[in-house]
C-alpha cells in the first residue's frame, strides 16, 4: 500500500499509476484520504464482487 498527498500526485502522476500498478495508491488531501488510485483490472475485480454480492442477496 502506497500513500501520497494530492501534492505528490500533481507533481508526478507517473509515479503513482506506476505504484498503483503493485497496489492501490491512497491519495490525501490535508492529511486525510480522499482518493484511492487503482489500476482498472483492480476496479473490474471489485465492480464484478460487488454485483455478484448485489445478486446473491437478490435472489437469496
């Protein structure tokens, strides 16, 4: 796990897409996170969980 301020990530975004490509990257704004950078397999993983979990309690 990777953490960056938003600073960090304006001043070199390359960075944390290559970061995020190992693990997510939280990004924080005034010490608090306020985004989390991950990379669109990641998210595809996520999204597909979240709907089967939404199904299953659909239908269960």
């Amino acid at each position: 796990m990777t953490t960056i301020s938003a600073r960090e990530f304006n001043k070199d975004v390359s960075a944390a897409k290559r970061a995020a490509a190992h693990s997510p990257v939280f990004i924080t704004d005034r010490g608090r996170t306020s985004h989390v950078l991950l990379t669109a397999e990641e998210y595809q993983q996520l999204a597909s969980v979240r709907s089967s979990l939404a199904e299953a309690l659909e239908h269960g």
